[in-house]
C-alpha cells in the first residue's frame, strides 16, 4: 500500500482500523511492516530476509513480491506453532542480527541464507534456542571485514577517549584505520520489559555460522526481565 493513502492522524487520534485499509482474515493480525523503496525498478536489485518466532530465516529476492494483489500474497510457510517476527530489506553485503527473549543474540551473514526462489517455504535455522525462548527481532547490519584483533584494538582505542574528545591510546591501529571503522560502526539498543536497556557497540558481536546458540546480549535478571527489542540507533 503507498503510504499517501494511509490516513494521516494527530498525536492524541486513535488512529484506523487496519481492517479498513487491508483485507484481513479472522484472527490475523499484523506483526511488522517494512517500508520500500518508492521505485519498484531497484527491488530487483535489493533481497528481503524474513525472520520467525522460532529461529528461521529465508532470503528472497524483493523483486519476489512486487506484484502483490490487494487481497495479499503468502509471504512465507509457517510451522503450526511459529510466527513471523520480522521482516527487512537486505543485500549480499549485509549481516543478519537476531535476538531472542532469554537474552541471547547472534549475527551472522546474510549469504549463510541461501537465496530462496520461491515463498512457500518456511526457510532455514538461523538460531538455535533454548527450551521456551523465541527471537522477538532482527535487524541487518553492514558487513564489515575486520579480524578479531582488528576489531578489539578499536573497540579499545573508543574506551580511550578523554575528556576532551581525543582518543590516547590507538593500540596496534593508525588514525587512518580507526577513521575507516568510525565510519562503518554501528550501536544497538536492547530494552528489557521492565524498562531498563544497555547500548553496545556492533563490533562486540562477532559474526559466526547460521544456525549457533550465539552469544548474550543482555541480562535477563529479575531486575531486568525478558528481552522485548533490540534494534540499531545512532
């Protein structure tokens, strides 16, 4: 739907029934929406990965729902007990971030998804997880290729700065370097549903395989409580 036809509301409005607007069935509700680029010429060349409540992904090409109807279009085959959680435009280049209720996360490539061709498929593992928990988002981050020493001399380099702004200790990195990773680096918000929330640096999540336990993201403490969003900021 182009955006010029959703109606546009005040703060204090209640807005519209999206029955209004989409054809729903009984019992369906709406999970994610996923904003598009206006020129459906450049969908051929960008993928959308779909993410479920139970740890799949698939990758498709965007091109793959470009003419949908106006009764819709199966997305995506679902298990009984799964639902989808999220939905993102990605591309080769990109990694793919998953975090689950329980705390953990994990990040991989978005190529460790092979591209699907078609969308009645409920996709592959990208992670596996414990008794109970399920992923509540994902988000695509840019790939960056920096080794492990790489990325924690810079990671040690941002603890550096002082007062004034100035970084005192580059480590094993020249200024050229650490400016390069400045540029690509990226920070994530995770919040809890007890209100509190921790930012980390991207480059404190290594990428692995598809398909890992992965690492932890957050702490669910009583304090804490489950995980409810994890998302990029700046």
């Amino acid at each position: 739907m182009k955006v010029y036809r959703l109606p546009l509301g005040s703060p204090q409005s209640l807005g519209k029934a999206i029955i209004n607007l989409l054809p729903l069935e009984e019992g369906e509700v709406i999970y994610t929406l996923m904003p598009l680029p206006e020129e459906e010429e450049s969908w051929s060349e960008l993928e959308v990965m779909f993410a479920t409540a139970k740890g799949n992904v698939r990758r498709n090409l965007l091109s793959d729902f470009s003419n949908v109807k106006a009764n819709g279009k199966i997305a995506m085959k679902l298990d009984e007990d799964d639902q989808l959680v999220d939905v993102r435009i990605c591309t080769p280049d990109s990694d793919v971030f998953l975090a689950a209720r329980g705390g953990k996360c994990i990040r991989f490539r978005a190529t460790d998804v092979r591209l699907f061709k078609g969308r009645d498929s409920s996709g592959v593992r990208g992670m596996k997880l414990g008794k109970g928990d399920s992923v509540i988002g994902m988000s695509i981050l840019k790939s960056v290729e920096a080794d492990t020493e790489t990325r924690d001399a810079y990671l040690r380099a941002r603890k550096s700065i002082d007062e004034a702004g100035n970084i005192t200790d580059y480590g094993s990195l020249t200024p050229e370097q650490y400016e390069a990773l400045l540029q690509d680096e990226e920070v994530l918000l995770a919040i809890t549903e007890n209100g509190y929330g921790k930012r980390t640096n991207a480059f404190e999540y290594r990428v692995t395989n598809r398909g890992g336990q992965g690492i932890i993201n957050i702490e669910t403490s009583d304090r804490n409580g489950d995980v409810v969003a994890t998302f990029p900021i700046t």
